[in-house]
C-alpha cells in the first residue's frame, strides 16, 4: 500500500503533459496564391486590379481638388463634394462587383480547404497573409502549411 502511495504522485505528474496536449492543430493557406491557381479566377483578379487602379486615380484627384478647396474657392468645394460622391459610388459598384465574382471562388476554394483540413487533421485553418498582417501568429512550422494542397484539390 504504500509503495502505492508513493508511485500515486509520479503517475499524475507523468500524466500532466498529456493532458494539456490539444489535438486541435491550426494550418495556414495562402488565399491570393490558391485564387490565382483556379480555373476561371481572371475575371476576379482583372477587377480586383482595375479597381485597385482606378480608386487609386481617383484618391489622388481627390487629394488635388481638397488643396484646391481649402484654398476657399467655391466652385471648388463642389467639385470636391462632387468628386467625392463619384468616388464613393464607384467604390461601392466595384465591391458589390468583385464580391459577385469572388463568390464561386470562394465557395470552392472553401470546400477544398475543408476537405484537405479533414483529411489531415487540421481544427482550424487561417489565411496566411491575414494572420502575418495581424501578427495574430508570431511562428509557425512550414509543415502547417496547406496551401499546395489546397491549390491540387481545386484543380
């Protein structure tokens, strides 16, 4: 009984870091790399890259015509007022644009992405650009990465 005793506390302890091991693992996948890899994603980046373009253009008359305006001209403040609405409609007319064309992508690219994470026993899954952007993730092993995977199952 007591040798029992004293073999009770080295079996807990021995058990401790079992315990906290989670069977959840975290994969990453690179968004931009598995959308340019699909079939039928040229309408998607092409708008994706005019309207980066052109919203560009038009940030930049918008900053002349605001040194314009404060200047005090009148006719200046409404073509910036009007420049202005210009540019908030365009913006809103490429998201709902880019939105429409992203949506087919997104739903395959989303099914392959739960396939290879099942397959492999990945809980969780994150795009990769967002979690370094954020710094959400400090390191992470290269074998985490999914990406190529992902970009064989959507073919």
């Amino acid at each position: 009984m007591n040798r029992f005793l004293m073999l009770l506390p080295l079996a807990l302890l021995a058990t401790v870091p079992h315990a906290q091991q989670s069977k959840n693992r975290v994969g990453l996948v690179n968004v931009q790399s598995v959308i340019k890899s699909m079939s039928g994603s040229k309408t998607y980046l092409d708008l994706n890259a005019k309207s980066s373009s052109d919203l560009k253009a038009r940030q930049a008359a918008l900053q002349t015509l605001a040194t314009k305006a404060a200047r005090g001209s009148a006719a200046d403040k409404a073509a910036l007022t009007k420049a202005q609405q210009d540019y908030a409609k365009a913006r809103d007319s490429y998201v709902k644009q880019i939105e429409a064309a992203f949506k087919p992508l997104a739903t395959k690219m989303n099914t392959a992405v739960a396939k290879v994470a099942k397959t492999n026993g990945y809980s969780i899954v994150m795009d990769a650009s967002v979690a370094a952007q954020t710094s959400l993730i400090v390191h992470a092993n290269p074998g985490v990465d999914l990406t190529q995977a992902v970009i064989k199952e959507v073919k």
